[in-house]
C-alpha cells in the first residue's frame, strides 16, 4: 500500500529537521529517537484515529527502570492537532512542527547535560504532577545521579508509602525498595543503574549503550 500524501509529507520534514542533529526514526513509524542511553527524547508526529493529519508529542523516557514500551516520562503535548486539507497547508504547518521538535531536542541536551542539571530540571518538572507516585520514583532517581543519597531516600520512601496498589505501582513500590536498600548500605547503586538502563533497553530493542552512569556522576 502506498504511503498517503500526508505522511510523506511528515517523513520528509521531519528527516531534514532532526536527522542532521542526530535524531533518528523508529523503523517506519512516525516517532523519532534522541537516544543518549540512560535517557531517550521522543518525538511523535502523532496520527489521528478521525482525520488524516498529526500531533505533535515530544518528551523524556528514562531508561532508568526496566520496562518495554517508551513512555513520555517529562513532556508530552507541544502542539494540537492539524488536520491535512493540502499539500502546501501541511507542508507549513508540519515544517513548523519538525523545527518545535528539533529546538525541545537541543533544549533537552542542554538541561541533561550534566548530573547537577539533570536533578534540577528533573525535580522543577515533576514537583506539581497530578499523579506524584512516577514522579518522585523520578526525582529520587536524579538525585541518585548527584549522589545525594537522602534526598533520594526521602524520594523513595514518599514511592512506597503511596495508597496506589496496582500491579505496576507494587513493581515499581519493591525497585525503589531495593534501590534504598542500595544506598543505606553503601553499595554503588550508579553501576546497579547501569545495568537496569541495559536491561530497559534490551526489553524495547534497543541495542546496549555504552554510556555509563557510574562514570558520568
């Protein structure tokens, strides 16, 4: 089956915005990948179920827990939906689409670029989120990643003290169990790190990082 006039469109723009800084398309689909290792931003030209057209999603997957889907850990939403009436009414909006995406990559970079940045961004991000239980597994983890080990403590213990008891909340309840047991003990929980980011990716197909935690803290 051909590829409709639409999505042709997102292909081409989206590759000459964001293949030339580094990002690249996941397979055939409309997502694109910042893959830095520990952590990968998303950009998804979203497709509607009602009307030819796309969303725009970009934001942060964390591979700092082991699980096989990408997920939008911090951001989502940039822009709202626009709907394919033309060729050159597309092309606009779309190549507007694809330089949003490629600017939020290299803000991204830019916040993540080092251990002290990650914890800020991560902590002033997550701070006011509706739903707090991934939030604070988040911010606990960042604050592994500048070794603040209290901090990171009192993060995980506000996870395992949540009311939320779904299977996933339990899952994610008894990792951040072990990764306080971790730091009281005065193992090195960055190498622990490493090998779950391997693990997380191996589960989404992803091929192993050479980009190490222990190294960069």
């Amino acid at each position: 089956m051909s590829t409709p006039p639409h999505s042709k469109i997102i292909n081409r723009l989206a590759r000459q915005a964001l293949k030339p800084v580094g990002v690249k398309r996941k397979g055939q689909s409309r997502i694109w990948l910042d893959d830095n290792g520990w952590w990968i931003t998303v950009i998804e030209f979203q497709p509607s179920s009602w009307s030819k057209g796309t969303y725009l999603n970009v934001g942060i997957n964390f591979q700092w827990y082991p699980k096989e889907h990408l997920s939008f850990d911090i951001g989502y939403r940039e822009a709202g939906f626009v709907e394919y009436k033309s060729d050159e009414q597309f092309e606009a909006k779309t190549q507007e689409f694809a330089e949003i995406a490629k600017a939020k990559v290299l803000e991204i970079r830019e916040q993540l670029s080092s251990p002290k940045s990650v914890k800020e961004y991560v902590i002033s991000s997550l701070q006011n989120q509706p739903s707090m239980l991934w939030g604070e597994f988040h911010q606990g983890m960042s604050c592994v990643l500048t070794k603040d080990r209290n901090e990171a403590i009192s993060y995980f213990n506000q996870v395992q003290s949540n009311p939320i008891d779904t299977e996933w909340a339990i899952e994610l309840k008894e990792f951040t169990s072990r990764m306080v047991t971790l730091l009281e003990s005065g193992e090195d929980a960055l190498r622990f790190i490493d090998e779950i980011v391997n693990k997380s990716r191996e589960l989404k197909k992803l091929e192993p990082t050479d980009v190490q935690l222990a190294e960069i803290a």
